[in-house]
C-alpha cells in the first residue's frame, strides 16, 4: 500500500516530534523558513557568544515528558540550569527568587534538542510556505517565490495562528487566540560575569526578564552571554518601532537596575518575536479529515514546551488513529 504523503510546516519541537511520529506510517517532509531547526527553541550565535534568544528553560512535570526526555538526560543533551534567581526591582533593589522545580536546558544550545530529535527526517530550511491550493485530491506546495514544492495528501501546519489561517484559507476553521510579542535583546562581553545571580525577574519595567546564557551547562562560561526579554505589555505598545530605537530604551532601563553598561558590550542585537507567548491557556488539537489539514503549536495551548510537545503527540496520535 502507498504511504501517504505528508507535508508538515514549521520545524520547531512540535513539527519535528510529529514527523517523528508519523514517519513509520507515512512519507513525511518539514518545510522550515528559518536557517535552522528550533522554533522558539532558537540559538543565535556570535564568535565566542550563544543566545537562546526564545525559550530560556522548561520543566517536565507528566510521566509522558519525562520519559521522553531520559534518553537525552542520561546523554547529558538535556541537563538542569542551576543558579540564583532574584527579582528586580524597578529601583534596583533585589529580592530572591525561587525556583521549586528542575530547569532544564538543551545543551550545547537550546536549539540542540531539536537538532536531535530532526535527524533522520527530511527537512528543507530557508522555505517559506505560499498559501497552499487543491489540485485534484492532493495540496499542492509551493513557496513564496513560486517554485513548486509537491502534492501531499494531507498538510500540518505548526506555524503561528495567522499564519496558519493565511496558509489553509477560511475553510480550515481555528478560534482566535491572543498572541503576545517580546522582543529578546542580546548582549555579549568578553569577560566572565561579575554577579552572583544567573536569571533575574523584573518588575515595573519594560523588561520582563534577564538570563546568563554563558551559565547554563556547557557553555562558555568564560564570556558574559545576556538575554533580556521586554515586557509584552510594553512590546506591544512599540511592536513597530525602530530596533534600534527599542534597543536603546532596553539598555538603558538595563543600566538602571543594574548599572550593567551595554554601550560597553562588545556585542549587541535584536530580535522581534511576534508570537511569543499565549495570553490564555487551551488544549485542542485543529484536525479537519475531511480537509485533510490539522494544526498544532503553543496557541493550540500555552508557552510551555512540555506542552507544545504533548499537544505535537496528540495531534500525531490521532492522525495515526485516523
């Protein structure tokens, strides 16, 4: 019997946790805009510099979770991020903050889990999906430039939800879902850091959070690696807004509870994540059979990677069911 042809869009941990599961069924490709695997699991890199500029952590709280992930515990590809955590004050003033659960990190870089969980699966990068049209009783493929991509038989989208909408049109029926931007700032100096806290959360401020990349497990703790988050509630308010003008604004609030000086850094970028985070929590899957569509990622339920991957195993496994 012919195996069915499956096209899946978006290589983050969930699109590549569904290829994993439907190759033994099916004939799978991922089609990935980005250079790399990873979603919001991203790695940027700078010389001696790694930022995880998206996901900073997660936790793995069900049996399920957990027992995927042992494998790469016992392999050290996953192993926990260990340190203080404070709060920061909008003064500058800190308090402890504490962490009641293991965080854990992919190792070397963030995006290294999804790395390994892609290998043996046929994914093409730097692809950006065009809205796709039926030819026949097949979707066909293409890219935003117009080359053809193929006919598959059935289409997974683990892109975000307007883009997902924009890919399979007014019949694949979704609800709506509020997203939240955050743009991550990322600072590099060539020498070891000088505090004693590793993550820090800030109130009343247009940052919402600033981490030690260079502190989480193997990797270079000799460099100062800085990943600092804004606030969503500020982010959206200056979501158009000139990098570089939002850029300025970070620093200096950074400076100001910390007096950590990023005109001095001797590397700076910034990334604007338009899809950051759920403002509410759900759990549904957006499976049409007859369409021969279904969608999943964090808008299908939260942020949370633990649950972006159960929701990737439900979807997969009612595909697999069908």
């Amino acid at each position: 019997m012919k195996k069915m042809k499956i096209a899946i869009i978006g290589a983050g941990i969930s699109g590549i946790t569904i290829a994993s599961e439907l190759q033994k069924f099916s004939e799978v490709k991922i089609f990935e805009k980005s250079r790399g695997v990873g979603g919001r699991m991203s790695t940027r890199y700078n010389e001696d510099f790694a930022f995880d500029h998206g996901v900073q952590c997660f936790t793995a709280r069900t049996k399920a979770f957990q027992k995927f992930l042992q494998p790469f515990i016992v392999s050290e590809d996953v192993l926990p991020w260990i340190g203080k955590a404070v709060n920061i004050d909008i003064d500058g003033k800190i308090s402890p903050r504490f962490w009641f659960e293991t965080h854990l990190v992919a190792v070397p870089n963030m995006n290294s889990l999804c790395k390994k969980m892609a290998i043996g699966l046929d994914i093409s990068t730097s692809i950006e999906v065009a809205p796709i049209t039926k030819e026949d009783d097949l979707w066909n493929l293409k890219d935003t430039n117009g080359n053809d991509l193929g006919n598959f038989d059935f289409v997974i989208s683990t892109a975000p939800q307007s883009q997902t909408k924009n890919l399979f049109g007014e019949n694949f029926k979704i609800k709506e879902v509020n997203m939240q931007p955050c743009f991550a700032l990322m600072i590099g100096f060539k020498e070891r850091w000088q505090f004693d806290w590793i993550f820090a959360k800030v109130r009343n401020n247009p940052i919402k959070l600033i981490a030690l990349n260079s502190s989480k497990p193997k990797r270079n703790s000799q460099v100062t690696s800085l990943v600092i988050h804004s606030r969503s509630s500020w982010t959206r308010e200056h979501l158009e807004d000139n990098l570089d003008d939002v850029m300025h604004v970070l620093t200096d609030n950074l400076k100001n509870i910390t007096g950590i000086d990023a005109n001095k850094a001797d590397y700076k970028s910034i990334h604007r994540w338009r899809y950051a985070l759920v403002n509410e929590e759900k759990s549904e899957i957006f499976l049409d059979k007859n369409l021969k569509l279904a969608a999943t990622s964090d808008w299908t339920t939260n942020s949370r990677i633990e649950d972006v991957w159960l929701m990737a195993k439900k979807l997969s496994e009612s595909l697999i069911e069908k």
